[in-house]
C-alpha cells in the first residue's frame, strides 16, 4: 500500500488500515499514527474505566504472579536511571499503573510520586502505601504537582492524542539537569515485518483506537530532540516475536503468551539473580544496536 492521505495537519503514506483507521508515517510528526486521532474525551473514558475493566481484567493478578521479575528488572532500570543522573532523587511516574514500579522505586531509596488516571489501579497502589495522584496528567496537574528530578513513562505516549504535549508536559516538571524516562512498544521492528509480510500474520500490533502511536528508536530520539532532550541512553526489552518464530504462536493461541512470557523472566532472572547483569546488558545492547526489542526506552536529559 502507498497511498497518501492526509487528516487535519497531519499527512503521510498508509502503512495498514484497520477498523476504520489508518495508519500513516506522518510526515508533520515524524512518527507513525492512527488518523482519524482520537479525540481526548473518549481517552478519558476509556482511560478512567474501560481500560482496566475491560481490556486488562488479569493484570494484576499476572503482575502478582510475575512479582519477582517485576521488582528484579524494575530495580535493574532504577539503578541504570542512578547510573545516568548519577545520585537517587525525586522521581515521578506518569501513568503509574498499579504501582509496582513506583513501588520498587520507593524500596530502593528515592522519592517517588505517581498519576494514574484509572479509579481501580489508583485504589490498588494506595492500598500499597504509594503516593498517587488519581488524574490525568495535563497542564492543571503538571503546574500543581511539584518538580523532580526524574519523570518515567512505560507504555504511555503510544496511547495519547498529543505525545508531544505530554513529553513538553514532563519537560516542565522536570529540575535542571533531569531526566525523562520512556519506554514505548518498538513497533513495525523488523521482526514483525518478516511475521506480517512473509508468513501471513495479520499486523497483531494494531489495537486502535488504545494504540494511537508507534515509535522505534529513531522516531522517538528525533521526537525528543525536536523538544530539547539529549537523549543519552537506549535500551530494550526482550524480542518476544522470536518465540513466533520458534513456533511458540501465542497469537493464534493466546494461552502461549503466559509461556512465553515465563520464558522470558527465566532468561532475565537467572542473569540478574546471578550477579550477571552486565551479561543481559550486553545481550539486549546487541540487539538493540540491530533495532530488535519488544520495548525501545530511552534516556534523554533535560536541555536548559
Ligand atoms: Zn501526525
């Protein structure tokens, strides 16, 4: 498909099209999105009820499952996070979910603060102790909720109208000198393109209209720099297309993922619990230099 099309500013050739959206490399942007984008009332809505309740009713008790992998691999990424800002300090983490990064963060010695816009997962990480504003993160929180030194956000700017409102939004909060944390899918990678276009897989990746925008490592470095950040560290999470590559299909049997999943945190764990982290380090910046990742996530300092 090379059609071009065009929505409101936004314009660019169609990569895939998908109940009654498209997707297009935007030109204006300079990153992929769904066009028509939806509007950010009925993110509200989706994002203050329906998400949980409807699309992720086993999250947590997954996340509980998967604790110890959770609580080993977000304490890897708070100790790079030290490494690179060189001190612990103030962290804020935007979207924060049911809280179990914001919780590691808080057993590993910083001070942390989340904004979670979801009634069930802000109950959730109250119950646990944590400090969690319950709203969206837009201009009225972002002038009433203080300054940090880190702000982190997993899995967030896929599923906004405006990224870059949301990363100008970070940028205010941050002290001189922080740091800006984000992790996004790694979409259209490589090794979704070999599953889509030689071996019949329908793009799996496309859920609009939660998903809105897809990053690799490239669109979301320019997208920083566009906004004053130095990025300064990439990293990824683990490719998990190989195992659809391995024949582990959990796309067409759902009840693979958990396998494959578990798989996943074996590998991870015994490298971390080990004391050889420097090892996984070394495998996923292998990986990440040839564009491979679940997840591309990105450090990127603050420009004064
Ligand atoms: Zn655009």
């Amino acid at each position: 498909m090379s059609d071009r099309k065009c929505w409101v500013d936004h314009s660019g050739i169609v990569l895939d099209s998908v109940d009654g959206f498209d997707v297009i490399h935007c030109e204006s942007c300079g990153f992929k999105h769904i066009i028509p984008i939806p509007d950010e009332e009925e993110m509200t809505r989706i994002y203050t009820r329906q998400f949980h309740a409807e699309y992720k009713p086993l999250m947590i008790q997954h996340q509980l499952e998967d604790q110890q992998w959770y609580d080993a691999t977000n304490k890897a990424r708070l100790e790079a996070i030290e490494k690179q800002l060189k001190r612990k300090g103030t962290l804020l983490d935007v979207g924060s979910g049911t809280g179990f990064f914001l919780n590691e963060a808080v057993k590993q010695g910083w001070e942390a603060k989340g904004v979670e816009p979801s009634d069930m997962a802000v109950e959730y990480s109250r119950s646990k102790g944590l400090d969690v504003e319950h709203a969206f993160f837009d201009q009225e929180c972002a002038e009433s909720i203080g300054k940090f030194d880190v702000v982190h956000l997993w899995e967030v700017l896929e599923h906004l109208p405006d990224p870059a409102g949301m990363v100008n939004l970070c940028r205010q909060v941050l002290n001189p000198g922080g740091l800006i944390v984000i992790g996004v899918p790694n979409d259209y990678n490589k090794l979704q393109k070999i599953l889509v276009n030689d071996m019949g897989e329908k793009p799996w990746w496309l859920t609009p209209p939660h998903h809105i925008n897809f990053f690799d490592r490239t669109s979301l470095e320019r997208l920083l720099r566009r906004l004053d950040f130095e990025p300064l560290r990439h990293d990824i999470t683990f490719p998990m297309e190989l195992f659809l590559l391995m024949g582990k299909n959990y796309l067409q049997e759902p009840e693979l993922g958990r396998e494959c999943h578990a798989m996943r945190m074996e590998l991870e764990l015994n490298l971390l619990r080990t004391g050889n982290s420097a090892v996984l380090d070394k495998l996923y910046d292998s990986l990440a230099e040839a564009g491979f990742g679940r997840h591309t996530v990105i450090m990127a300092g603050k420009k004064d």
